[in-house]
C-alpha cells in the first residue's frame, strides 16, 4: 500500500473513532442525565400563616425569599403530617416510614434506630455528598452523612452548644445564623465532583421564639389583627379538646412572654435585649391586665417573636439560594422549604401543634427544580412529607426500598396528578400527657372531612370535622342525624389505610412517653 493510501486508511480510522466516541459519549450522557444536588431546607414548628406566599388574610409577615421559591416552583397547599410533633416527623422524612414502623413516636423517650434505611444513606451510597447541619432532635447519632453538625436536643437560639461529626463545642452567635453560615461553608468545601445532599434543620421558629438582636421591634409595636378563633371556648368539641395545655390565656409562661431575664449570649446582646423588652414590659405590669385583653397582650408579644425568628430564617435561605447561585449550582438543585409540622398562631386561643386541626396538621411545602417544575406552580392535592424521600430518589435514579410508605411527588411537580394520587390521608399522634395533655388520636382526612378517635380507657370518643359547613373547625358532627352516612364510609376508609399502613395493633405503652404532666409548664417544649 502507498504512503498515500495508508494515509487516507488511517485517517478514515481516526474519523470512525471520533464520530463513535461522539454517539457512545451521547448515549451515555442520556442514559445517565446530571443527577440534581438537594436542599432540604426544614424549620422547626413553621406555621403556613407565617409565609407572606400563602396569603393569610391577617398579612402577618413578608417572606420575600421563600415567596421566591414558590414564585419559580410549586407551593403546596395541602402538604400533611403523619404526627405533628418535631422528632417524629423528622424519622417519618428520613425513612418514609410512619412512626409505628420508624419506632420513633415520641419527644419524650423515643430513641431513633439509625441502622434502619434512611434516604440519606441511598443518596450516599448512590455517590451522593450528604451533610446534615442544624436540629437533629432524635438522640441518637446521625448516620448516613459525610458530615454532621447538629444542635444538642431542642437547642437554644444564642451561643448553641453543637455536636460535629461527634465533636462537642461551642458557637457564637445567633443559632439561625451560625447554622446558615456553617451550611455556606460545607456548600463551598465539598467535593464537587459529586451531587450533593444539604439538609438545613433550623431550630427556628421553635418555642420559646427568641428574635436575632437586629429584629428586636422590627414590627414597630404593630397590634396584628386577630384569627375569628382567638377566643374559642371549645364548647363544639370533646372534652379532649379543652383539656389541652396550650392555650395562651392559661398557658403562655413569663418565658415565652419574655417577662424573665436574658438568659443567652453575650453582655452586649443582653443590654439590646433588656432595651427593648425592659421598658414595654415595666408598661405591662403597670396595667395589670386580665382576661381578654391580657390574652390580647399575649397574642401580639407572641406574634412579634415568632415571626421575628421567621424572618431571621427567610434571610437564611436568601443567602444560601444566592451561595448556589454564585457557585453555579442553581440551576441543577431541587430545593424543597417546609417544615416538620404546621403550628397556631392564636387560632382556637392555641400556640403548638399535635392535633389533626388543620393548622396544626397542615405543613408549608415551596419545591424549586428548574427544568422540571413550571414557575408559579400551585397544587392542591394531599400530599405529605412521607412524600419527600421517594421524591428524592426518584430525582436521583435510586430505586425506591419497597417498604416505604410514601409517593414520589415528581408526576406532581411536571403537573400531572396520577388518576390513583391519594384522596384520604391517615393521621396518628401519640404523645401524652406531658407537656401539652394533647391526648392520642388517629383519624382519616379527605379534602372536606376528618374523623378522628379518641383511644384511651378513659376517653374513647369520635369526632368529626365537616370543613365545608364550619372551616375553622369549631364543631363536632359525629353526633348529627345527617352524618351518618359519611361517618359510616369514612370509618371503612380508616380500616383500609390502617391495614395498608399496618398500625392495626395497640400501641405499645412507651409510645406515649413516659413523663408525668408538669404542674407548670417551662415554655420550652
């Protein structure tokens, strides 16, 4: 063969190789698309109320950043929990088990077993980078993270204790920003060859609800239009439901009143501190107020702390948005916002949360995923954070562990609702009496109706809420002619998710807690 023709073999050989490598690095590219980074941004006892994109007629508060997610991402407005109470709800997102399968029932003895399958370990074991920094809150150790830095317990808000990777020490500072800062310095020394998994726990807006330094009056006295339900005498429902431990006229301690010394942080955070709160709360003593307007006093010193401490998280997500957007991983990260329960603010006289009520049940939830979510996106159907670690593997490839109790929420957010999505959710709370003498319940909720159970030997009653006829929830029907029909379906209904969610046995006694009731309640519950 000639020099030429050899040439031109060869040639013709470097061709064939370049276009296959093309077609091979192509079909590789589409088997195997960019798997998205997550950022599941979790609050502690996050009202919907509190979030300026769900339009609370009272206005309570701008939250420009989470408006932002749920301007270029979906906003759920029926996202419910499976047993709203913080560490419980945080296993049920972490196994997409409910607590009768995750073992973790309780705040008050319940114990996580980390060796059960939890999404984190999927994702870690599937090359994912996984952190977890901020409130853990179920004693025992993290697993499945590369790194972790949690708040010992419920935390505190000034000066936290920590525990890294096992490590214990002490921060400085303000905790929803110390963990904001904590969380910006992972993002920008991970390894980024990998994808990644932040999980952001605040401890924020958490009971006792005490504001950074810098938004201390940042209401400007403002007098917050009150919930039609503020003055709720309960009278519509079980004794159950008046027996509760949450109620600002008897319940708001000088604690949550801040009424008692600064007990964090440093001597000059403590002189802002006294400045502010010193010479409103000499005023409040002077008036010696009682009943309805003491109720009223209490309801606008809780609102200006709580949503002080909202605020503070709004500018935390603000700045780690902006960290992804300077590093350029915007675009290629689903952020999910929620929180582990829903909470009162005022509603039925109420702070806290355990019952099956609606703001006590129902949870914010703001998904952005560019690419995959429509912006300004609203869905109503029932979804929950049971959802949240099929969603996640899904969006990562992982296949999802057969006993998992939850849906992905991915058909969703491209906005197709599956003809078989779920029209009934199951509900179980468990921990009583302590602190709040909320007793157990378990219930089924549809779109217009809950009926729920009253277990116990010495109170063993039904409810049910008709959210069409009465939507603040203010009367019990199970007693009326003309429910009994419904009532007779929806019990059917709560046998069948009983036998398919497998809690059709007596809860174990431990389930419940075993701390007596407090004759005084701390106010850090």
């Amino acid at each position: 063969m000639s020099p030429t023709a050899l040439s031109r073999v060869l040639l013709a050989c470097v061709l064939f190789a370049c276009v296959l490598l093309v077609t091979c690095g192509s079909a590789v590219s589409a088997a195997e698309p960019k798997r998205p980074n997550i950022l599941l941004i979790f609050s502690d006892d996050l009202a919907y109320q509190a979030i300026s994109a769900y339009g609370d007629p009272r206005k309570l508060l701008q939250t420009p950043q989470m408006d932002s997610l749920a301007a270029s991402g979906m906003r759920f407005d029926r996202c419910l929990v499976t047993n709203s109470i913080c560490g419980p709800s945080r296993a049920v997102t972490l196994t997409g088990k409910y607590s009768h399968l995750n073992g973790f029932y309780n705040n008050s003895n319940s114990r996580f077993n980390g060796a059960q399958e939890t999404f984190p370990k999927l994702l870690q074991r599937a090359g994912y980078a996984t952190a977890l920094i901020g409130k853990w809150h179920l004693v025992s150790d993290p697993t499945g993270f590369d790194h972790w830095d949690i708040l010992p317990g419920q935390g505190v808000y000034y000066d936290p204790p920590m525990i890294a990777n096992g490590q214990r020490s002490k921060r400085t500072g303000y905790t929803t920003e110390i963990l904001t800062d904590l969380s910006i310095d992972w993002l920008k020394q991970r390894d980024n060859s990998k994808p990644f998994l932040l999980m952001l726990q605040h401890k924020a807006p958490h009971r006792p609800w005490e504001p950074a330094i810098q938004d201390l009056g940042w209401d400007h006295d403002r007098f917050y239009p009150e919930p039609p339900t503020l003055f709720d005498d309960h009278r519509g429902h079980s004794r159950a439901v008046a027996e509760a431990a949450m109620s600002l006229s008897d319940h708001f301690t000088p604690v949550d009143a801040k009424l008692t010394p600064f007990s964090g942080g440093n001597a000059e955070q403590k002189r802002a501190w006294e400045a502010f709160y010193g010479p409103r709360n000499q005023e409040f003593e002077k008036r010696k107020l009682s009943g309805e307007e003491l109720v009223r006093w209490r309801y606008n010193r809780y609102l200006h702390d709580y949503l002080a401490c909202v605020k503070a998280i709004d500018n935390s997500i603000g700045r780690v948005l902006q960290t992804l957007h300077e590093m350029g991983e915007a675009d290629n990260t689903l952020v999910v916002c929620t929180s582990d329960q829903g909470f009162y603010l005022g509603e039925h006289g109420w702070f806290d949360k355990r019952w099956i009520f609606e703001e006590s049940l129902r949870t914010p939830l703001l998904i952005r995923w560019p690419g995959v979510v429509q912006p300004g996106q609203v869905n109503k159907d029932i979804v929950s954070l049971i959802d949240l670690p099929e969603t996640f593997l899904e969006a990562a490839g992982i296949p999802v562990p057969t006993d998992m109790q939850g849906s992905s929420l991915i058909p969703l957010l491209k906005g197709e609702t599956p003809a078989n999505w779920r029209k009934s959710f199951y509900y179980h709370y468990y921990e009583y009496p302590a602190p709040h003498q909320v007793r157990p319940h378990y219930g089924v909720v549809t779109d217009r109706y809950k009926l729920f159970h009253f277990y116990q030997s010495d109170l063993d009653e039904w409810e049910l809420l008709d959210r069409e006829q009465d939507p603040l929830e203010q009367r019990n029907f199970y007693n009326d002619p003309a429910a009994a029909e419904t009532i007779v379906a929806l019990k059917a209904e709560l046998r069948r998710l009983r036998e398919e969610l497998k809690d059709t046995d007596q809860p174990p006694r431990a389930a419940h807690g075993n701390k007596p009731f407090p004759t005084e309640n701390t106010g850090r519950n």
